[in-house]
C-alpha cells in the first residue's frame, strides 16, 4: 500500500463543501417531516472516495458546521434546532454512514474500473442507505413519536431514490477509477 498522494485536511474540506453544494438542491418536503435531499449522496461518495476514516471526517466537518448555525442543509436550514427534528436520526446517521461505506470499500474488490463501481454500488447501499436509514428510523421512533411499523414504512418512500444515489456513486467511483488509477478508494490504492 503506497502513501495517500493527496493531502489528506483538503480531501476532507472538498467533501464537506460538497455535501454543502448538494444541499443547495431544493429540498422535498414529505408529511413525515424527513425531506428528499441529495446530501446522502455526498455521504456515499465521501465513503467510496475518502475511506472510513476521511468519510467520517469529512461528514463530521459538514455537521459541525451545521450545528454552530451555517444554513447549509438542503432548503436553508442549519443550526441546533436541526438535530431536534424528525430527520434528525438521518443526519446523525450520516457519519456512521459514511463510516461503514469507507470501511466496506476498503475490504471489497478494487482491482479494476467495473470492480469498483460495483463494490461502491455494494457498499454504499449497505452503509450510506441500510445504515443511514435504520438510524432514520430510531430517530423517527424517539423524536417523531412514531411506532416501529410506521417509522419502517415510512422510510421506504427514499429507498428508490436511494438505490438511484447507490448507482451514481458507483458510476462516479468507475470514472475515478478510470480516471486516476492510483486514487485510494476506500482508502486504499486500486490495483
């Protein structure tokens, strides 16, 4: 395993800017009180990209932002008041997220383009859709006072859209691949 060529504080920086630039995206309001945003596409990509280490970085970074008031997630919002609402279970799940996608694409096959594409796909559905949502739905259960059953059922209305996310972090993980064969996905260098 070579060193890590790219400086590692600005790799972490460009991918909380990102989940930023993806909450400049209006949002879809649903009455469950969780909107539809692409941030959780920021959240797979910082795994695949960056590992479980920088994901989590880079995710922590954006919420920390978030939390002293910066209006950064999708629709405007920010501040402390974010992490008392419905959707606060998905934005605390966000660095867990980030962190199981990063550690699961360090352990999947990388040793080509169309391996990694698929591997991401794999890895951000395990760690930036499954985990990202089952925290959702905890959060749904304690904040929202919704009972198990309809937190699970409610959250399927993203799972679609999620699977659409899980694809485009798999094909922008083959360009990478492509593009810049020595990029340590997962954080590792592909082969």
């Amino acid at each position: 395993m070579t060193p890590l060529r790219y400086p590692s504080l600005a790799l972490v920086s460009l991918f909380a800017a990102l989940l930023a630039v993806f909450g400049l995206i209006p949002k879809i309001d649903l009455p469950l009180g969780v909107p539809i945003t692409l941030q959780t596409l920021g959240v797979m990509l910082a795994g695949c990209l960056l590992g479980a280490r920088r994901g989590l970085q880079a995710v922590l970074l954006f919420l920390v932002a978030v939390a002293i008031g910066l209006p950064l997630l999708s629709g405007g919002r920010g501040g402390l008041g974010v992490f008392m609402a419905p959707s606060s279970g998905y934005l605390l799940g966000w660095p867990l997220g980030a962190l199981v996608t990063g550690w699961l694409m360090g352990r999947l096959p990388t040793g080509s383009a169309r391996k990694a594409a698929f591997s991401a796909f794999v890895a951000s559905a395990l760690g930036g859709l499954l985990v990202v949502h089952v925290c959702g739905v905890v959060g749904l259960v304690m904040i929202a006072s919704l009972g198990w059953t309809q937190a699970v059922l409610g959250t399927l209305v993203f799972v679609p859209g999620d699977l659409i996310k899980c694809a485009m972090t798999a094909f922008v993980t083959h360009t990478v691949a492509r593009g810049l064969p020595d990029w340590p996905l997962g954080g590792r260098v592909v082969r």
